[in-house]
C-alpha cells in the first residue's frame, strides 16, 4: 500500500539497509543468553588473539554471554524493533496506529512515512531532500546505510 501511495502521490521513494542491525541492540543483562562456538571457531578466535584462551572449555569450545542481539535468538527481533523505535522517536516520527511497523513524521508541511521490515527501510516523501536529511541522520546512529534512489525499487 505504501508504495501505491507513493506512486499515486508522486513521492519520492528511497530503500535502505541496515548492516549488522540486530547488533544495535543491547541484550538485556537481566535476561542472559549464551553462545556455544563450535570447536573450530572457538580455535579461530584463539588465534585470532590469545586473550581468548582461558575461556576454552574442556571439549574445545568457548561459551560466552551475548552483550547484543542476534538473529537466531528469540528476543533479538523485539529487541531490534525497540531500538528502531528509539531512534525514531528521536527523530519525531510517530508509529502508525494501524501498522507498527510503519512510522510517519511530518517535516516542512510534508509527511514522511518509513514501513520497516527488519533491517530494510523504505522510506516515501515529496521533497527528496527532507527524506536525505532523515537517513543521514540514520547513518549517524548505525553507520554506513545501503542507500538505494529512484522511482523502481526493489525492496526485500
């Protein structure tokens, strides 16, 4: 729907990706989860620094506490879409009460409206140069965006 709107109100239409996302958000340190890596990993990461040594266990590898979230882990999309949240609302964008997973902000007499799904960004405005200003201040906060322009996308 989102891009029938765009396209029927001649917006603007940007794509972006969110490298690494999940590892923007923190574990809750009341809620500890543990990784196993493997023998083989676990080998790698002693050569890779010798620190990691006194973590071997008996049968070759290392568990270790997550300190941030990754796919594959119950909470870790929750967890990502709260600090998407954060970060939006930083930005004054309000969370559609239809779709949670569309966010609209109004800027200079122009909405602007974000549908995410996970780490991809699709954003939607008139005025190029607002939606510019929105995901340079993304890049601010996550890094390096792949930033895709133009009326034909493809999203997810």
């Amino acid at each position: 729907m989102i891009s029938v709107i765009a396209a029927a109100e001649r917006r603007e239409v940007v794509t972006l990706d969110i490298p690494g996302a999940y590892l923007h958000a923190e574990m809750p340190t009341d809620c500890a989860v543990y990784m196993r890596l493997n023998k083989y990993l676990s080998n790698f990461m002693i050569q890779l620094s010798n620190y990691y040594a006194k973590y071997l266990n008996d049968d070759g590898t290392i568990a270790d506490r997550l300190d941030k979230t990754l796919c594959g882990c119950v909470q870790s999309s929750k967890l990502w879409y709260d600090r998407l949240c954060e970060v939006f609302c930083q930005l004054e964008c309000a969370v559609n009460v239809d779709d949670k997973c569309v966010f609209n902000r109004m800027a200079s007499s122009n909405q602007i409206t974000i549908c995410v799904h996970v780490d991809d960004l699709l954003m939607t405005c008139i005025d190029q140069k607002v939606m510019n200003s929105d995901f340079e201040k993304l890049e601010e906060i996550f890094g390096s965006l792949s930033v895709s322009y133009g009326k034909t996308q493809n999203y997810l």
